[in-house]
C-alpha cells in the first residue's frame, strides 16, 4: 500500500487563489482533472522527482459550506533545507505567514507551517 493523494479544499470559486498558492507559491504542477470529475471545481496538483516520477499529489475540492483545516493538513518535503528556506521566503513574499516556531521540533528535519489562502494547514519540511 502507498500513498496516492492528499486532499484539502476551498470555497466554491476559490480556484484562483488555489493556483495561486500551491502552484505559483509551493511550485506544484497543476494537472487536469479528468473529465468526469472537472465539472466539481477544484484543481489538482502534483510534484515530480529529477526522473520525471509523481513524488506527491495534493487536490483541492470545493466543499460547500466550507471551512477550513485547522489542524489536519498534508505535509510536503522538500528535497533541502535551503529549498525549505527558499520557498518560505517566497511565500512570505506572496504575503503568506510562514511559522518557524516549530522550526527544530521534529528529529531529522526543519519545518514550518503556513496557511493557504483559505487557511488551511499546510507544513513543509527539509
């Protein structure tokens, strides 16, 4: 058994801010949904390893009402620590709050958290 998504969601019409965050600020590739499911709203995600293999896959579904994951969230790593470093920076950039708080908490790796923007959780580690 593995792994094969991670899903968290967004308002209906949240779509922009979506692409916006996992796309332009994590740097996952979005890819289409397929047919029988691009109708529902949303938009997916994927990262890829230097082979060109899915690494990880994260959707986002329109949820009505919405709210968002306070604690639940999916946790991505990153291939470094400067890489870590670098896409906070980036989002902190965007506007984002990136917590470092947690920055030495978990054995082996650095992480922080951020939130998207419909405030949901999302931690990175390196």
């Amino acid at each position: 058994m593995r792994l094969h998504h991670v899903q968290v969601c967004c308002p209906r019409g949240g779509e922009a801010e979506v692409r916006r965050f996992y796309a332009e600020g994590l740097g996952l590739t979005e890819v289409d949904k397929p047919a029988e499911l691009a109708g529902r709203g949303g938009a997916w995600f994927r990262a890829y390893d230097a082979e060109g293999a899915v690494f990880a896959e994260l959707h986002v579904g329109v949820e009505e009402p919405f709210a968002p994951a306070g604690k639940a969230h999916p946790a991505l790593l990153l291939d470094s620590v400067e890489l870590l470093e670098r896409t906070a920076a980036r989002l902190e950039r965007m506007g984002y709050v990136v917590d470092f708080s947690e920055w030495a908490t978990f054995p082996g790796h650095r992480r922080v958290h951020v939130r998207d923007g419909h405030g949901n959780r999302v931690e990175l580690l390196g």
